[in-house]
C-alpha cells in the first residue's frame, strides 16, 4: 500500500519558518518525483514545488522561490518544504504527491497570521 503522510505544519507569525516532511512508503520504484501542493480556502490546490527522487531536479512556483527549498532524503524516502519568510497568503493545507499519481497525502494545515 502506498503511503504519504506529511507533516510538521502549524500556527507561526508572518516572517517565520517552518519545515514540512513527506514520508513516502509503499512506492514500487525508485523512479519518481514529488510533489508539494497547497489549497487556501475557497481556492484551487496548486503545485508550489517537486523534485526528483532520480537526480535531485527542482520546481518552484514563482510565489515561492527564493523562499521555500525543496530536499530529500533518498534513505528515508522523505521529502522536506523549508518555509521562510512565511506570508498570510501562504495560510493553506499543503500536501505532497507522488507526480503524475493520484497518490496524495492527508495534508498538513499551516496557518500564518500577521
């Protein structure tokens, strides 16, 4: 059974940090690449970010780049979301995917006031 359970959201002020974790089991290949998405109420889920399990390439959302940073730990099969300088618009519950799948995580609720 595939599995992605994230985690490590939360309630911060803006201007803080925080890093979120997806743990991936179950997968039946080492060849994929994953996903983090968010959705804010009352709007679409978007992708904000991915990278390769394979070589380590990365995709950021113009909104996000220069602030969040995408990593992985092949051993752990974990991908991380580094957060900084969290916004209000930020405020969503992020998940992560494995791309092209409909494998998806519970989400994580993260919660940035100001």
């Amino acid at each position: 059974e595939v599995q992605l359970v994230e985690s490590g959201g939360g309630e911060v002020q803006a201007g803080e940090s925080l890093r979120l974790s997806c743990v991936i089991s179950g997968y039946p290949s080492d060849n994929y690449a994953i996903g983090w998405f968010r959705q804010a109420p009352g709007k679409e889920r978007e992708g904000i970010s991915a990278i390769s399990f394979v070589d380590g390439r990365t995709y950021y959302r113009s909104s996000v780049e220069g602030r969040f940073a995408i990593s992985r730990d092949n051993a752990k099969n974990t991908v991380y979301l580094q957060m900084n300088s969290l916004k209000p618009e930020d405020t969503a519950v992020y998940y992560c995917r494995v791309s092209g799948t409909d494998y998806w995580g519970q989400g994580t609720q993260v919660t940035v006031s100001s």
